[in-house]
C-alpha cells in the first residue's frame, strides 16, 4: 500500500517470501566468501574445487 508516496506494506505469497530468504542468505554467503578471498583467504581452483566435490560425493 503506498500512501503519500511512501509504502508501508507488502504482501507476498509464502512461496515467493521463502524464494526471496533463500535469496539473501545465498547473497550474504556469497559476499562473505568474497571479503574472505580480499583478505587473503586461500583460494580452490575449478578443477581443485570439482576434486573436492567428487571425492566428498564418494564418501557420503
């Protein structure tokens, strides 16, 4: 509802609000993964990272 050029309310449906959280806290994963690697976190090449993945899908 806008009222005066201002909004006070949204209304979504569960499934979109669900989407939009997912959303963000992929968002936020993402971006402390980049301030990590600016800090000087090590780093995974693909084919390093695609290892990793395969050899954790072997154990599991």
């Amino acid at each position: 509802m806008i009222i005066n050029g201002e909004s006070d309310l949204v209304l979504m449906s569960i499934d979109a609000f669900e989407k939009r959280e997912q959303m963000l806290q992929l968002r936020e994963k993402v971006l402390k993964a980049e301030r990590e690697r600016i800090d000087g976190a090590e780093t995974l090449s693909v084919s390093q990272a695609r290892k990793q993945l395969m050899d954790r899908m072997k154990y599991n």
